[in-house]
C-alpha cells in the first residue's frame, strides 16, 4: 500500500472517493456481493493509468486497506482489466492455466477473485468493482459476473448523474439510463438469482424425506436457507421497484378472508422458530379492500423484526382488527427499547441496528413495511420505551 503519488490530484481523488460514499447503495452491494459469493473482501477502486486507490470497501478477512487507502497499480489485475476493458474472474489461481504464476495472487495470497469494469456512460473509465479470498469459490459463472457487471453499471450511472445535473435534457437522459438499468437489476434478482434456488429447493425436499436422521437435518438447514435468500431477494426486488420505479406496486381488490390469511404468517413464523412465544388477537371477520399478499408481507416482516431485536424470554404480541373501515395493526415485542436518535432512521433503507447479527438480513425489512402502507393509502407508527416495549402500528383504510 502506498500514499497518493504527486502526478495526480489529491483533489480529485478526494471527489472521486465522496462521490463514491455518497451512492447509499454502494455498501449493501459490497456486503451482498460477499454474501452471495462467499468472497472476503469487496472494493469500489479509482482505477487511473498510475494508480489503484479504495473508495468503499467491505473487509470481512481483516485485509487492512481502507477508503482512500492505495496498491501498487502494476501489483493488481485490475491493470489488466483497465487495459482490456474486460471482467476477469477466477475461482482458483492455482488450477488457472492463464494466471496460475501470475505475481498478484503471490502478493496478496489470494486463490479467487473477480473484477468488473466501471465504465461512465460517456466512456470514461472510472474504476473496478472486484473482489478476493484466500481461498477458492465459484466467481465466473455468468450469473455472478452479470451480478457484478449490474452492479458496475449502477454504480456508473450515479456517478455520471452526480457529474451532469444541469439541464432537462441530460434528467431526461438520465431518467431513460435509469428505467432499462432498474429493468436489468430486477431481472437479475428475479431470474439469475432464483433459477438456482429452485434446485437447491427441491434438494431439500428430497434430503428432509430421508429416513437417515442426518440427512432429514441437512436437508432442513439447506430449505431454511433457501428460503431466507428468497427473502432476501425478494427484499432486493421490492427495494428496487419502490425507489427506482415509483413505489411498492399493489393490487387492491376486496379480501374476504385477511384474518386467517395472517394467523397462517403467523403461524409459518413459529414454525420457523420454535422457541418464539407469540401471542395473537385476530379480530378481521369482515371484506378489507387491500392486496392480500402484501398485508402479509407487512406481517411477516414486522413479526420477523419483532422476534429478531425482542427480549428473548419475553412473548411478542401481535394484534388484527378491522374496525370503522379501518385496519389496524399491531406488533409489539419487550426488550430495550430504541433510542430516541435512532427512531427516524428505522424506516430507511439499509437501516440495521448496531447491535444487529451478521448475517441477518439487508436493512431492507422496515423500509418495505413503510412501502406498503403508503401504497395502500395508511400510516405506519412506532413507539419504544422501558414500559411498553417496542410496538409497529399500522393504519390502513379497509374501503374503496
């Protein structure tokens, strides 16, 4: 690692790094590009013909370089992918007959990785979206590699719109940029990335219907796991259609059985997790005009965050009723309640407590609920103390 050479300009790296941490999503895509890969370490670089500098990193193997921390360019594949202007993936150096004794993974002590041009919509080459492990994984499949390149392109989109920002033709432009990227990033989450999970899905199945006892547990943790990515994607999409499409769509009929179509959320929930004490009053015996499918949704993710951050001997009380055309809801779980300076950040996405496990989820839960209670035309509340615990209310007009 090095300091910024004097032939370039401290200033413009500076704005180059800031533009960077100014895409919100850039940290989300670094930490789900680790998770979906299994790679440790992810970067947005500032690639130049003389230097390789970090502008956002995700370090989960303590490989040390920060933002604005610097490598040798000539160290780097990313030179050759500048050069090239070409991705360059490989899952194990040592079984690569292209760069099995190239010097980078020498260096750095890496067996796997990946990068992507990012590429301005005018040309320019900004930099490389990549990332490396010590040891090997599966990273030049297509389905990764188009992953990454959507990502390249997303990223490359809000730095040229950060760049431009003057007359309406160049919003217009922007605007057309951004509607077929939000249709590729979409059909990426929707289609690349689920094809997969059907396989493994029906693996599952066919494991838990195993005699061996073993296997009926394998098979269960690998079910348990296909469904949290499906949720995870599913988050993904739903994030995806509302801030880059205009909000959360809904399909708005009247329902005539809502009530025991949220004791089933419920009660897949505790099946989930067996441990959990959830206490529940269903009171909604009459037509509600809503979309079905999201009231769940809303359900599901307000009980998920209610199990995950409540005390965990204490039960989690969930409440359903329509009354004066209305339907309220509510979801309440003990515990510490949530600072005062927290409070209007919760409904944000990517938003996750300090205290949050690895692992548990993008931050995307809370902003997808807030989502759909504004598409069906109701208000989403929280209150927190010692007292009362922590309780999610949700308003929604029934009739139309």
């Amino acid at each position: 690692m090095s300091n910024i050479p004097s032939s370039d300009s401290s200033e413009a790296l500076a704005r180059d790094i800031g533009a960077i941490a100014r895409i919100d999503a850039v940290p989300s895509m670094l930490r789900m590009i680790c998770d979906e890969t299994g790679m440790g370490f992810a970067a947005v670089a500032r690639v130049t013909d003389a230097t390789w500098t970090a502008c956002a990193v995700h370090d989960n193997v303590g490989f040390g370089l920060k933002a604005d921390g610097q490598l040798d360019l000539h160290t780097t594949l990313c030179f050759e992918s500048r050069a090239a202007r070409e991705s360059i993936a490989v899952d194990n150096f040592a079984e690569s007959p292209r760069y099995c004794n190239h010097h980078t993974p020498a260096i750095y002590k890496i067996q796997s990785y990946i990068s992507v041009p990012i590429v301005l919509p005018d040309g320019e080459y900004f930099g490389n979206l990549c990332a490396i492990d010590a040891q090997p994984h599966a990273v030049s499949n297509a389905r990764v590699v188009r992953m990454f390149e959507v990502f390249a392109s997303l990223i490359a989109l809000q730095l040229d719109s950060a760049r431009r920002q003057s007359t309406a033709e160049e919003l217009l432009e922007d605007e057309r940029r951004t509607a077929t990227l939000r249709e590729q990033f979409i059909a990426v989450l929707g289609h690349d990335l689920r094809n997969p999970l059907s396989a493994f899905s029906a693996a599952a199945e066919l494991l838990r219907r195993r005699q061996e006892t073993d296997l009926a547990a394998v098979g269960e943790r690998l079910r348990r796991s296909v469904n949290r990515m499906a949720g995870l994607i599913d988050d993904v999409m739903d994030f995806a259609r509302g801030r880059l499409g205009g909000g959360v769509a809904v399909s708005i009929a009247p329902v005539e059985d809502l009530g025991p179509a949220l004791c089933a959320v419920i009660d897949e929930l505790c099946d989930s997790n067996p441990s959990c004490r959830v206490e529940c009053s269903i009171e909604v015996t009459e037509p509600v005009a809503c979309d079905r499918a999201r009231i769940q949704q809303l359900l599901s993710n307000l009980l998920a965050n209610a199990l995950s951050h409540g005390q965990n001997d204490g039960p989690v009380s969930v409440t359903a009723k329509y009354d004066t055309g209305r339907l309220l809801m509510s979801v309440r779980n003990l515990g510490e309640p949530i600072p005062a300076g927290v409070m209007p950040k919760i409904f944000e996405p990517y938003y996750r407590p300090a205290s949050s496990a690895p692992g548990g989820g993008l931050g995307l839960g809370l902003y997808i609920c807030k989502q759909i209670v504004d598409a069906h035309g109701g208000t989403l509340t929280v209150t927190s103390n010692d007292k009362d615990g922590t309780t999610f209310t949700a308003c929604i007009p029934g009739k139309r």
